[in-house]
C-alpha cells in the first residue's frame, strides 16, 4: 500500500507581550529613531508583534505549540517519533532546538534536528517530514516553526526593526494511505546570501561580524515576488492541479504587500488569502503555520480543503508545499 501524510493537528504560540505599533513609535522615539503607525502599516500591513521577555527562547515556544498541535491531533508527545525545528534563531550553537524542545516536551527518542533555511524553513521542514514518513522512517511528527527574532535586531534601523516579531507554530504530520501532502518544490540561491542576512559568528568566546539583522528591502521585495509565483505553479503542475483548485493560500507572513503581489500573479482572490501579518508581524519560520493554526480555529480553513503554503527567507531560499488538509 502506498504511504502518504497528511496533517492531523496545528497549534501555535505567540509570546504574551504584545507590542502595538504606537509602542514601538514610543520605544524608539526614545531611542531617536523617527518612524510612525502610518509609515509601519502603509509599507508592511503590520500593526502589532510580540517579543518574548528575558530567560525565554525558541524552544519554549515551540514546546507551547507542539503542545496545542498534539491536542488538536488527540495524540501525546510520547508517540511522536520525529521532530524538525526550522529556526533561525536557536536557543543554543549545539545541540539543536529540536533535541532541547524534545525533552521538555516528554517526547525523548526518536529523531529530533533543526533546519536552517530562515522564512522558508517551515516549508523546508514539512518536505522532509513527508519524504521521510514516505518512506517509512518516521510515523508520526512535529513540524515546528519557532523564532525569537526580537533579539537580532537593529532597534536602530526603522526599516527592519518593525517588520519582525516571535513566535511558534507546528503541525502533527501522519502517516496515511490517503493523500495529504500532494507536491512541493524547494529552492535557493546563494548568490543573494547579502540581501538578508545576520553577518556574524561566534569565536574564542566573542562575536565576530555583526550579529543583527540586515536587509535590503527592495531587492528582497523584487526577488521574492517573482520565486514565490514560480514555486506555486510548479506545486500545482507536480499535482496536475490549476490555481482554481486552491481554496486557501497561506503565505509566509512577511509583509502585505508581498502577499498582495503574488495573489495578483496567480489570479488567487485576496478572500481566500490567509492574512495574519498585522497581528504578529514576520515570525520568521514560524510564519506559516502561525497563520495557518489561526485559519483552521477560526474555522475558516476546514478539513478536505486544498491549501498552498508558500515561503522565501534569506540564503535566498524559498518553495511552497500543496496539501489536503
């Protein structure tokens, strides 16, 4: 019998301290850095975001989202198998997010790793849970996005500063003899490693470089818009469906204007349109199931509807999963 996986469970997590954009035009005003709620929501769509407090990091998190996915799917940690944190920012060098996350979740000895792929991550982590319960590997999974991107940042810079926020979303993925996941297609392009990027390391217990965030804005503007198209038509022709089919697409939550643009490219109605950016800013990896846990208990994203999950981060990566919920 043929093997597929489907999604049986979403959860997500959003740190308690809500910052609204006229707290951040506070916050850096006495910094005297001069943006505006206006400036903030006319460029990005976002009017709030959430950053965790001190001695909280992506695992802690994540553990809150798994948590809320293995009750929605009626299973319990101890009969996942398989963990996979797309993160950018992990709690530690080594081991990875997934092994802490793992732990203090109860859920020890089956595999746990990180994926590094930055906005994409999610979808990175999806596709390989799927080939790898596909193939037999694995059974049952946690696919986690989780980011506290607060701490990476320039709250000197205005033009990065507000776009970002933390968070976590995950998914219980399944082993099924029924289609869940149909198609997905993965990319990057390493020529484009400056356009975003956090240039630093750390070495002989310093940091070397420069450990915040940078972005050129227009450029990733320009490129993401044009990959995300071509990624979502290349996951309906691999399952020989038409933009038609889609009844929700659910973009990585970057900016409104991204998501505008590329609904426009492929004819998709901004009404079937999952939009979650103004409340919680760019999560990062988290961005995608953070929007999609949010659609599927407001009861908009229902079961047996066909869902296009798209994503582009810094590397340049990007690539888009099409699924049956």
């Amino acid at each position: 019998m043929k093997k597929y996986s489907r999604i049986t469970g979403t959860g997500s997590f959003l740190p308690p301290r809500r910052m609204s954009n006229s707290d951040m035009v506070d916050a850096l005003q006495a910094r005297g850095v001069e943006t505006s709620d206006e400036w903030i929501v006319d460029r990005t769509g976002i009017r709030a975001r959430h950053f965790v407090d001190d001695g909280v990091f992506s695992s802690d998190l994540g553990v809150e989202a798994c948590k809320r996915a293995l009750e929605s799917a009626g299973r319990t940690a101890k009969e996942i198998d398989l963990i996979i944190v797309a993160t950018s920012t992990p709690d530690m060098v080594f081991p990875s997010t997934a092994c802490i996350l793992q732990n203090k979740l109860g859920a020890n000895g089956g595999a746990a790793f990180d994926v590094q792929a930055v906005c994409s991550g999610f979808i990175y982590a999806l596709t390989i849970a799927d080939a790898m319960i596909r193939t037999g590997a694995a059974q049952r999974a946690l696919v986690v996005g989780a980011e506290v991107f607060s701490r990476i940042l320039d709250f000197d810079d205005r033009t990065t500063c507000v776009l970002f926020g933390d968070g976590a979303g995950a998914v219980v993925l399944e082993a099924s003899s029924t289609p869940g996941i149909l198609s997905s297609d993965l990319h990057a392009d390493g020529k484009h490693v400056d356009i975003l990027c956090v240039p630093g390391h750390v070495a002989g217990g310093a940091i070397l470089g420069d450990p915040l965030l940078k972005m050129d804005g227009q450029a990733v503007f320009k490129l993401a818009v044009g990959v995300l198209e071509e990624a979502a038509l290349a996951v309906l022709d691999k399952a020989h469906r038409t933009a038609a089919d889609i009844d929700w697409m659910i973009p990585h939550q970057a900016n409104i204007r991204i998501i505008q643009s590329t609904a426009r490219k492929l004819k998709v109605p901004m009404a079937k349109v999952v939009v979650t950016v103004d409340q919680h800013g760019n999560t990062s990896a988290a961005s995608i199931p953070l929007a999609l846990d949010t659609a599927v208990r407001s009861g908009k994203v229902k079961l047996g509807q066909t869902l296009l999950l798209e994503g582009v981060g810094g590397g340049f990566t990007w690539g888009a999963v099409l699924l049956n919920l």
